[in-house]
C-alpha cells in the first residue's frame, strides 16, 4: 500500500480550524524544508561550479580553429590537407563549416584563430578593419553556371556569364541563390550587378543555404545556380543537373588564407594558426592541394606564388 | 540519387560494419546529451519537490515561467549561448563557444524546464503531507526526500526519458554553439544535417536509424516500468 496517496480532497493545507499544535508543526516543518532545499541548492552550486571550470580558460596549444566556407570542406580538399598537417605537427584542426560572410564574422569576433574564404571585397574589409592580418593568395578555382540537362535557354552557347544571366532573367526562369552572404553569394550578386540586372525576378529563389543543399534544391526545381566547381564536381554524380557556362575571367574563385589579428583577440591561438597558413603556402601544401583530385578531375589550383 | 530502399541497406550495412566514424559520433551524441541531463537532474528534481511541497508567494508565477521556457525553441537558445560565450561576448573569456562544454550547457537549459515541469507533475501526485509524514516518523531530511522520490521513481522516469529524447534529437542549438566540428562537436543531428546537404544520404540515414532505434528504445522502458507500476499499484 502507498502510505502517501492519500485522497485528492485532502490536499488542501491546513489552514482554519487548526489547532495550535497543528500550526506549530506545520511551521516546523516547512523550517525543516527550507533548510533541506537550502542544503540541495549549495549541493548544486558546487555543481555548476565544477562544470564551469571544467571548461579550459586558456586556448589549446595543440587545437587550431579554422573558418572556411562550405566549398573547401564540403568538396573534402580539407579531409584530404588537414591530416598531413595534424601528423606532422602533432597539432588538432577544428575546421567550422560556414559560409565566407560567418567565417570573417568569427574572425572578426575572435573565436577562430585563421580563415580561408573567397569573397576578395570582403576579405580586403575585413584585412583594412584591422581584424585580420598577412592576407595570402592559397589556391584558386572557378564558379560555373549550371542547370537542366537540357539546356533548354541553350546557355552552352552564351557569348558570356553575363549574357547567359540575362537569358535566364529575361525568360524568368528559376535561379537559386545561396542568399546567405557567403563568397559564392557575394560572387553572384556582383555578377548581377555587372550585368545591369535586378536580380529580385519572380523566379529568383533566395535560400539561405549552403552550396551542396542549393545544388540539391536547384536540380529538385529544375532550376539554375551559380556554383564553385568543387563542390560541383564532388556533387555533380548525385545531381540531375549539366554544366552549362564556364571560363572567363568574371568567373574566377580565388581563396585566401588570413590569420586573425592576435593584437585584438590575444588570447587566440596565433602560434598554432600561423603555424598551419605557412605549412598550406608551402610547397608540400600546395603540391597537396594539386594533387586533390575528385573522379581524375583537380579541384583547386596552388596559387601561393 | 540512390532509392530510399537500397540507401537504407548500405545505411544498415554501414552501422553493422562498425564504421568508426559513424559510431564516434553516436557515442559523443550518447556522452553530451548524457552529461548534460545528469547535471540538470538533481537541480530539476530540486525545482519540481519544492514546487509540489512547498506553496510561497509567487508560486504560480514561477510554475508559469517555467512552462513559457517549455516553448522556446532550441535556436533561440542557441542564439543566446552563442552571443553570450563568443568571445566578443560576455562570457567570451571562458572559451567555451564551439566547444563540447558549450553544448552540454546549451541541452542543460534545454532539458530543465522539461524535467522541472515532470518531476512537479510527479511530487504533486503524492500528498502533500507526505513530506510532513515522514518526518515525523523520525525520517532524517534526506531520507523522505529519498523516500518520497523513491515513491514516484516511474513518473520521474518518465521525465528523464522525455528530456533525453528531446536533447539528443536536438540540431538547431548543437549546430550554433558545437559548431559540427569532426570528431570533436560533431553529433548526430548535425552530422545528418551536414551529410544532407553533401548529398551523402547514407550516412544521413543510418544515424537517423541509431535515433530512431533509440526513441523505440527507451519508449520500451518506459511503458515497460509504467506497466511494471501499474501492477504494482493494483494489488
């Protein structure tokens, strides 16, 4: 039997009627209660306590923190980089996956040690801002236009980017933006820009997204996008989509690698991220980055000198 | 694209090969959302007797309070961690943001109000002279708090179940402050997330099975304690 579950109409306190031994213990008791609670709350503040300074205050020596955009992470070119480096120097990446716009934010903020991004306006902001220092060329590769197989606006034969834009934005057909601020964004709005076009048409679908998701959302909708050739050619298997226009100079993706300032964030890990920008730019680096291939096909190109 | 049914297959092959990857990130997922509900246990269970045995002014307000924290979505809590443990933030100097620190806490206050909410429901369902019973049957101040929560163990059971299936199913707070770093703060959830939008559907698949494996799983313990208690109580 449970001694406790005692009938729901006797769940009203005591409040009338009582007599004062009643009352009396009544006090007692929630005296006693208090202080059981008092005792659980100190219990609990060594807790907490415990597992706020379970967190390291200071920054990891063997840990470097690098921001970069979804095209060198999700294209596997840092799968392929990092771990010769990890080995070699006995130190750990922690690479963040966002978009060019995040990567500088994080820079900006101090809670990376180094980025790699592609948005060259952006990055001589961020540089001039005194966020970041030593802005260095690592690598480059190209955007390319992609969409239906069957090319039905017949982009393949486009006398440009520009003219292959047009063509979609006179026919209103679907394009997908990334529409999260990130280099590839940024790359698309200037070409916009260049081309004289407002690129707000009804079929113009901003996502907020990063590139591999909008490949996948542009192929479901039979749509256009503007692309990094990497994660092009890493997704291109899986995707109901064919290159449609590349080449020329308005088309060109370089990627720098810049060390976040250590005079405004001291407490970063510059050592460590210096460490990591001198070995990509190296020779072993760069014969690494040549040398990442995805189905025979080179994905970036060194670009250190 | 490869058919749901043969991704499903290779989803299936690749956890029964015991790929490392795959299961470093459940056994973090297991080890986060774990930790984080040990540390909010006790002060939930605090919380939850206090509300049911111990009526002061402005009770209702903080029960109230508490049922508005149900509600807010995991991305705000997210946003909050974040900006408030960048470095740029007040708490910046900790160096907690994309760290596994960071996503404990984040599920701690995500599980909190869940446990707070169950764990009064629990104490409530007994009277409230429980307390006052024991005490004066010469119990110490631990023992009828031992002995009451004892008393509700399934009920409180319950609550546990429901806030670790909330925390380890969570994405969008995981995301902002873990910060899908591999091997590090990489967790289910994000890694689905993470392999999606690679097109690496997959991996996507067989670590949604692990979760909803595991949401069966624990639902399994639940009906089969409630069952438990319910013949428990009959006799």
């Amino acid at each position: 039997m449970n001694p406790f579950k005692i009938d729901g109409l006797d769940r009203e306190p005591i409040k009338t009627g009582t007599s004062l031994a009643t009352q009396q213990l009544t006090a007692l008791t929630h005296h006693q209660l208090q202080e059981a609670l008092i005792t659980m709350n100190r219990l609990l503040l060594l807790f907490i306590l415990l597992f706020a300074l379970s967190g390291s205050l200071q920054a990891n020596p063997q840990v470097v923190r690098l921001a970069t955009t979804t095209s060198t992470y999700n294209s596997g070119l840092l799968g392929h980089l990092l771990p010769h480096f990890e080995k070699q120097h006995g130190i750990t990446v922690q690479v963040l996956s966002v978009g060019t716009g995040q990567a500088l934010k994080l820079g900006q903020d101090g809670d990376v040690d180094l980025v790699i991004t592609h948005a060259p306006v952006a990055e001589e902001a961020f540089v001039e801002a005194g966020h970041g220092i030593e802005p260095r060329s690592l690598m480059y590769n190209d955007y390319v236009l992609v969409g239906p197989k069957n090319d039905p606006l017949n982009l393949e034969q486009a006398e440009g980017i520009l003219d292959a834009l047009e063509k979609i934005h006179q026919r209103n057909r679907v394009f997908v933006s990334r529409g999260d601020d990130s280099g590839t964004h940024k790359k698309e709005l200037e070409l916009w820009e260049l081309a004289g076009l407002q690129p707000g048409f009804r079929n113009y679908r901003a996502v907020g997204q990063g590139m591999g998701r909008v490949l996948t959302m542009t192929s479901e909708m039979k749509g256009y996008t503007l692309t990094d050739r990497g994660t092009w050619l890493a997704m291109r298997s899986r995707l109901d989509l064919a290159l449609l226009y590349e080449g020329g100079i308005d088309l060109a993706n370089p990627y720098q690698v810049i060390l976040v300032n250590p005079q405004r964030h001291p407490g970063i890990n510059h050592r460590g991220a210096r460490l990591l920008r001198d070995w990509l730019l190296s020779e072993t680096g760069q014969a690494l980055i040549n040398g990442f291939t995805v189905d025979d096909e080179p994905l970036f190109f060194a670009d250190a000198n | 694209m490869d058919s749901i049914g043969s991704a499903t297959l290779q989803a299936i092959q690749l956890l029964l090969s015991g790929d490392a990857e795959l299961w470093q990130i459940i056994a973090l997922s297991f080890r986060v959302s774990l930790t984080a509900l040990l540390l909010a246990l006790p002060l939930a269970l605090a919380c939850g007797f206090a509300l049911a045995f111990w009526h002061f002014p402005g009770h209702w307000l903080l029960v109230t309070l508490n049922n508005t924290l149900l509600a807010v979505p995991t991305v705000v809590i997210g946003l909050l961690l974040f900006l408030l443990l960048s470095r740029s933030g007040p708490l910046g100097d900790l160096r907690l943001l994309f760290s596994q620190p960071a996503m404990i806490a984040g599920q701690f206050l995500m599980c909190l109000p869940i446990l707070i909410a169950m764990s009064h429901t629990a104490y409530q369902s007994l009277s409230r002279h429980a307390w006052e019973t024991t005490r004066t049957l010469g119990l110490s101040r631990l023992r009828s708090l031992w002995l009451i929560t004892v008393e509700v163990r399934f009920a409180l059971l319950a609550a546990v179940v429901t806030a670790f299936g909330r925390i380890i199913a969570e994405v969008g707070c995981a995301m902002m402050v873990g910060g899908n770093i591999a091997g590090y703060t990489r967790t289910i959830t994000t890694a689905i997330a993470l392999e999606t939008s690679r097109g690496a559907y997959v991996q996507g698949i067989a670590l949604g099975l692990v979760l909803l494996l595991l949401a069966l799983g624990l639902n399994l313990l639940v009906g089969f304690c409630r069952g438990n208690s319910v013949q428990g109580a009959s006799h």
